[in-house]
C-alpha cells in the first residue's frame, strides 16, 4: 500500500513541478475524439515540443493546490487532458485551438499562462498571435523597413542623376 501512495506523490510533484515550469499550460476536454484524431493532435503537439498527458483528476487538483493554482479545480471534471509547453508560450494553444475548431469534440476548459491562470478569452487571443518565428519574422521586417526605404531613395536620387545627366 505504502508503494502506490509514494507513487502517486512522486506523479503529484511532476504534475506541480510541469505546472510551475511550464510557461503555458491548456487543459482540455477531449471526449468524443476518437484514436486516430488524438494520435494526430499528440503528434502535432510533439512535433512544438509541447508535453500532452492524461492525469487523474484527484492527483491533477492536489498538483495545482500544490503549485498554488487551486482555481483550476473546478475546471478538472470529467475526462482532461494537459499540454505543458515548457519553451513556447503560443504552440500550445495555437495547436489545440485550430483542432478544436475542426474537431467540435475537443473542448478547451482552462489554461496557465506564465503562472497565472487565463480565461478562455485570453487563450484564443493567445492562439491568434504568431508563434515565436513568426514574431521574429515580423520584428526583423520591422527592423530592414528603414534600410530599404533608405536605398530606394538612394536608387530614386541615383536614377534621377542619371537621367539629368544623359
């Protein structure tokens, strides 16, 4: 007996130590998906790097009492499923929102953004932002605007020269 319960503390401190280490955590309801679509979403989220596990709700809710997120506890009924992003705040919840709207059956019940726990609102605005490439796209873009405006005048000026000169 005393076997399975240091088991379920050590599966409670992963649970708390994912939830404190995490920079984005999304809990959702998948019931009704059946394996083929969740081996896809498992895939899509491994191919982020984003960690997707089934907990047992009890463990689940001693984790985040443990992590001091113990608003998540009414959300943790029924069957949940966590993704844990570790690296990038936007994956995971890019990836489940955009399944989510081509499989009704997965639901989004609640999420962790940098440790602070996020409405449902704030979830889909963060899936709407580019992930972290294509935020670096933006602000290099952002960054060579000046450079090259800076060298179409200078090819304008350089161009109107030439034609002054012929």
């Amino acid at each position: 007996m005393s076997k399975t319960i240091e088991h379920k503390k050590q599966v409670v401190t992963e649970i708390a130590d994912k939830f404190r280490e995490s920079k984005s955590t999304i809990l959702v309801d998948y019931r009704g998906l059946d394996v083929a679509e969740v081996t896809e979403l498992r895939t899509q989220l491994r191919d982020a790097g984003v960690d997707f596990k089934v907990y047992k709700n009890t463990m689940t809710r001693r984790a985040a009492e443990e992590a001091e997120l113990g608003d998540l506890n009414e959300t943790l009924v029924g069957p949940t499923a966590i993704a844990f992003s570790a690296d990038d705040v936007v994956a995971p919840a890019k990836i489940l929102n955009n399944f989510a709207k081509e499989h009704e059956a997965l639901e989004i019940k609640a999420g962790v953004i940098e440790g602070s726990i996020a409405s449902l609102e704030q979830i889909k605005e963060l899936a709407d932002l580019p992930n972290y490439e294509g935020m670096l796209s933006m602000l290099l873009s952002v960054l060579q605007a000046p450079v090259r405006n800076f060298a179409y005048a200078t090819k304008a000026v350089a161009e109107q020269k030439e034609e002054q000169g012929a």
